[in-house]
C-alpha cells in the first residue's frame, strides 16, 4: 500500500468570512477554538477598551459633503467620506463592531435626536464636541482610536488565518504518514 501524504486543509472563504464578522469565530469554526477565542477575546478587548478610552465617539464615518469630494477622488460619497476620515478603513475590519457606526452614516438625520435602536453609539461626533474631546481631554480619545485602528488592522491577519486554515509542520507530517504505514 502505497504511503500518502496527509491533506492539506484546502482554503476556506467562510472561515475567512466568519473571522471578518466576529475575530476568531473562523479558527473556532475549523476546530481550533483556543487559537479562535484568544484572537476573538485580545481583538474585541483592544477595540472595544480603545472606544471606552474615546468616550465611544471614536469609531464613525463622518458626513463631509459639505466640504465636497477632495480633489481628484471621481467616486461617490462613501469613498470621499471614508477618505476624509481614513482611520474608518482600518476600524471596518473589526467586522459587526464597527457596523454601528455605517448604520448611523447611512441613516443620520439631523432632524431626529438619536437612532431608536443604537442612540448615538458610533454617531459621527459634532465639530464643537470633537474639539472638546480633543481640547478638555488627556490624549485618551486619539489613543482610543488609535487602539480601534489597530484592532481592525490586526484582524486582517486573522482573516487571512481563518483562510489559510491550520498549518502542518514537518514533524506532524511524518508521524501522520508513520501512523498510516504501521496501520
């Protein structure tokens, strides 16, 4: 009998999607759990403590058509937007945390006072209380969103586990292929 190689997990876009969606939910899904709720417990911890060092005003896409699209960007709204605040594009990673706040940018309306489901959770703060934060505070809401940044960019990776699936080392390859043949 001839000796076979152990398979290589092939790729796996729905681990991938689930990891998008809540960090490590796609390395639970393939059987690795601890691997899974380490990254699903360090990436919501990071990003959820960097919104509470925010005051919960630092994950947002702000409404900038006032200003009009910056120079030489030929696409719509959302992408001026998400350029005139670049951090989103790293905080979107973190997958359904983040959602609130597109929510909020698809549906604000200055005329009602708040959201009925989410309030103002991940509503893009006023000038005059952007400047507060920034003025009355001590560096904690930049270091907030800092922290959120990173989370979502960290989360890349583990997107990217999720759809690489497990490696085998050498070792575990041989004494698959030991255990095969004595068998």
């Amino acid at each position: 009998m001839p000796l076979q190689q152990p398979q290589r997990p092939a790729r796996s876009p729905l681990a991938a999607l689930l990891s998008y969606l809540i960090p490590g939910l796609g390395q639970i899904y393939q059987g690795r759990i601890a691997k899974g709720l380490l990254f699903f417990v360090c990436l919501y911890s990071l990003v959820f403590y960097g919104q509470a060092l925010g005051s919960w005003k630092n994950v947002y896409l702000p409404d900038s058509s006032q200003a009009g699209p910056p120079v030489g960007l030929p696409f719509g709204r959302t992408i001026s937007d998400v350029y005139n605040r670049i951090y989103y594009a790293g905080q979107f990673w973190i997958g359904v945390a983040a959602w609130p706040a597109l929510w909020q940018y698809l549906n604000y309306d200055e005329t009602k006072p708040a959201d009925r489901l989410l309030g103002t959770y991940q509503r893009a703060p006023s000038d005059e209380e952007i400047n507060r934060l920034q003025r009355d505070g001590d560096k904690t809401w930049d270091l907030g969103w800092i922290y959120t940044v990173i989370a979502g960019v960290l989360n890349i990776l583990v997107i990217y586990d999720a759809f690489a699936g497990p490696v085998f080392t050498e070792a575990e390859e041989r004494g698959a292929v030991r255990a095969e043949a004595a068998a």
